[in-house]
C-alpha cells in the first residue's frame, strides 16, 4: 500500500514512479486471445516492438508565447508546403528525449533557445502516433529572417493575427488556444480566474514496449474516502496494459477495462495525462516504447463495481485523495486528444 500512494504522490509532483521493473498485465499477447476467442483474427503480431521511425511515430510541437500574447510561428521550406506558415515542430530522433526534441526543432526553425517548462496536451493515433504538444520561455538566439533561410525553414517570426498567414494546418489553433490561457494564467501581472495544472515535463525513461498505466480513482459510498485500483498479478502495482498500435488509445482502454471489470463498465471517462515517461534509443529499435500514465475517475461508488480476480481497491489517505480530485477540475490536467488519422500532420 505504502507504494502505491508513494507512486500516487510522485505522479501528482511530476516526477518518476519507483517501480523496480515494467510491469504489463494486458500484454498483446492477452489482448489477442481476446480477439481470437471471438472468432475474429488479430491484426497486430504479438511480438511487437516499437522502432522508432519504422512503425512508431512521435512528433514534438513547440508553442511559445511571448508576453504580448503573440504566437511563435515558422515559414515551411519543404518543397510539399514552401511558403506556409506553421509551428516549430518535427519528428523526434533516435537518441533523443521529448526535451531534447524540442530544443532542436525550434533551434533549427526559428534561430531561438528555448527552455522548455512543461507539456500542454498529447495527442495520439492508431496507438502507434504520438505528439507531445510543449511551451516554455525563450532564453536565447537570434529569430531567423529570409537572408538566413536554409532547408529547414525560411524565416520566423512573433504573430499576433494567424489569419493573415497561408496556414499548412489548421489543427494548431487549438494548440495556440491552449497555449496562450496557459501564459496569461502564468502572469503575475494578470492573475487567472481558474487554477491551471502545474508544469509537467516528460520523464526521461526507456521502455521497450507502448504501454498505457492507469490511475482509476472511485469513491466509496461509507467514507466519502477516494480509491486507486491496483493489479495484484505480481507485486501490487498501478494497472498497464499494452497499447495496441494499430488501434486508437481509446480503444487500448476499452478493452482492458472490460478485462478489469466485465462486459458492464461502469461510467468513466478519461481526465487526462499524469505523466509521459519517454526516452528514444540509439540506434532506433532497442527501447523505443513511451508508458503514458491516465488518470480515469468512475463516476460510480466503489461498493456498486464489482471487479475481475487479481484487482483490489485502495484507500488513499485523505489529504492525497483530495489532491487526486483536484486534477479532475478544468484545465487541471494535461489532456489527451485523441484524433483521427486522415487529419495527421508529420
């Protein structure tokens, strides 16, 4: 129990978990059986192993805002969208952290030095697509201008208006959206109505395979009290499933809930992103797995959830189980947008 609110406390702090090994009780191998006991044949082999560049994809977007409000933009230079405007972002490479990603790409886009602060929101697709949408404050560098246009961009430039730009997407809005409520709640100077999430930074970890751990909080009906389910197949530990990377998160979650609970789930909805550990390999292929931590409320007491063997309910203490339900609040988490593959941009 000790380490399941110690786990509890490290992630609403942002920091990594202490878990002496990596731990999945869906494996895709489980999941498959599944599907094949339902007489319909599995698409995804069971020895996946994630490779970065080959059949995984994480992309960093960089959305910067300076204290006028106005959005950090880059001028494209690839020949499939010269001349567009869009954020600074890329593929990540082997070797490289979510951070480190970032720092090069607006480096190589813009001329400028970035500290990145924290995570705004993740997005993902088909399981296997993944970008890690980051802000933070310029600290360095020159704003590259069209006499210093290369083969990655052609120019940068402070925007306040995205409409006078010929756009190569329209899916940053959002981003930006989100981006600039989040530094106008950050500003001294201009207190926010509403409480934001702290900062979030990624954790630098490796893992060989996708994994999503869950932190499904309930509350029960006696004590009013706030409860973390638990996997108790090995040592007790928050529940993993394997990420199937042909199919959306949502779908990954679906399932191994029905694994926990049965064919009647009971409400939930999935709140957010209590942290990403994630640290690509060199050379791509040996550890280019990510683990993505999701806080799930259920909106139902723990008393009327009957669950599957080898499942239990924890009581947190009081002060943490409080601390748990305020993440559930608006814009108290880092979201998880969850998007169709025909709208991805690389």
């Amino acid at each position: 129990m000790d380490s399941i609110e110690g786990n509890i406390k490290l992630l609403l702090q942002g920091k990594p978990i202490e878990e002496s090994q990596e731990f999945c009780d869906f494996s895709l191998e489980d999941q498959n059986e599944v599907t094949a006991s339902k007489g319909v044949a599995p698409t995804t082999p069971s020895t996946f192993v994630p490779t970065l560049r080959d059949n995984v994809c994480y992309i960093v977007a960089a959305v910067l805002v300076n204290d006028k409000g106005q959005v950090l933009m880059m001028q494209e230079a690839k020949s499939s969208c010269a001349g567009q405007w869009y954020l600074p972002a890329g593929r990540m490479e082997a070797g490289e952290s979510i951070v480190e990603a970032s720092k090069r790409e607006v480096l190589e886009e813009t001329g400028l030095e970035v500290d990145i602060t924290t995570l705004l929101m993740v997005e993902s697709a088909s399981g296997s697509w993944y970008r890690f949408v980051v802000t933070g404050n310029v600290t360095g560098g020159t704003l590259k201008t069209p006499a210093c246009a290369d083969s990655e961009s052609l120019q940068a430039k402070w925007v306040d208006n995205l409409e006078e730009l010929s756009l190569r997407g329209n899916d940053i809005y959002p981003l930006i959206a989100r981006a600039r409520q989040f530094a106008a709640a950050k500003q001294e100077s201009k207190p926010s109505d509403e409480p934001w999430h702290q900062d979030l930074l990624p954790v630098v970890k490796t893992h060989t395979k996708l994994l999503l751990r869950l932190v499904i909080a309930i509350r029960k009906k006696t004590n009013n009290r706030v409860c973390v389910l638990t996997s108790d197949k090995t040592a007790t530990h928050l529940p993993v499933s394997e990420i199937n990377p042909v199919r959306s998160l949502h779908s990954t979650l679906r399932k191994y809930m029905t694994e926990i609970f049965g064919s009647e789930l009971p409400p939930h909805r999935p709140q957010g992103v209590l942290s990403v550990e994630l640290s690509t390999s060199k050379p791509s292929g040996k550890h280019d797995g990510c683990c993505m931590t999701l806080l799930v409320p259920v909106r139902k007491a723990l008393e009327d959830v009957p669950l599957i063997d080898k499942y239990s309910w924890v009581e947190l203490p009081k002060p943490l189980g409080e601390d748990l339900l305020a993440r559930m609040g608006k814009n108290m988490i880092v979201p998880l947008n969850v998007i169709r593959v025909s709208t991805l941009i690389n």
